[in-house]
C-alpha cells in the first residue's frame, strides 16, 4: 500500500469524526439552545405567552426534524467505523437509534395528535437528554475501532 493511500484513509478517518462531532453540535447543541435558552429569553423580554407558544410551535418540529437527520448521519458513521453488527452493542449506536426513535414519536404525535402536549415535550426532552449522554461519549474512528483497511 502506498503512502499516500494511508494517509487518505487517515483524512477520511478524520473527516469522519469531524462530521460526526458537527453533526451532533447541531443538533443537540440546537435542542439545547431553544428549549432553555431562546424561548425563556423571548418569555422574559415580555412577548406574549401565545406568541412565544407559537414560535415554539413552528420550531420545535423543524428542529427535531433536523435532529433526526443528523442522527441517521451519526448512525452512519459509526456503523462505518465500527460495522453494523456491533451498532447495537455500542452504547453510542443505541443512544442513536433512541434518538432516531424519538424524533419519530415526536413527529408523528405532532401529526396524529397535536394537543397530546405532555408526550410532545417528553419525547422532546428525552431526545435532548439522550443527546447529552451522547456528547460525552467518544467519537468513533476507524483506528480506535480496530477496522483499518
């Protein structure tokens, strides 16, 4: 194998840790973000309660949506790093796949039934809480994996 072969797969590496740390800073640092710190600056700067429920409203769904998203990316990224068959024995492939559960519930309790408000933050909640144990846990690499081709 050639050097430079190496040194792709070391950059592929680690373009794949800095995709999965960018993907999980959006999405949980985004979950974070609105549901403690934007809407209760919005409540305290002395918006209308209905008007901060409504922003809340439109950005919670987009937000969860997206945080879906980025989770199916992390997903795939670990399975590259650490094979499909061990995604579910890893605790960062279960928080994910948690996640990815959770944003489907979200979604759908949003659509089927929109004034179920307790399993909506909830499932909301949770999601964040489950994307904080995950930004604890380490990045996965192909090296610390042990799967280097």
């Amino acid at each position: 194998m050639s050097k430079s072969a190496t040194s792709d797969r070391r950059l592929l590496s680690r373009a794949g840790v800095m995709a999965w740390q960018l993907a999980q800073a959006f999405w949980v640092g985004g979950l974070w973000l609105l549901h403690f710190v934007v809407l209760p600056a919005l409540d305290r700067i002395g918006l209308a309660p209905l008007l901060v429920e409504m922003v809340a409203g439109s950005l919670r769904p987009l937000l969860v949506a997206f945080a879906g998203f980025c989770t199916l990316v992390q997903a795939l990224l670990l399975i590259q790093a650490v094979g499909a068959t061990s995604l579910w024995r890893d605790l960062r492939g279960q928080l994910l796949l948690v996640a990815i559960a959770l944003s489907a519930v979200f979604l759908l309790t949003r659509l089927w039934a929109p004034t179920a408000l307790f399993w909506l933050n909830f499932s909301y909640l949770l999601l964040a809480l489950c994307g904080l144990i995950l930004v604890v846990q380490a990045a996965p690499s192909r090296a610390a994996s042990g799967r280097a081709r």
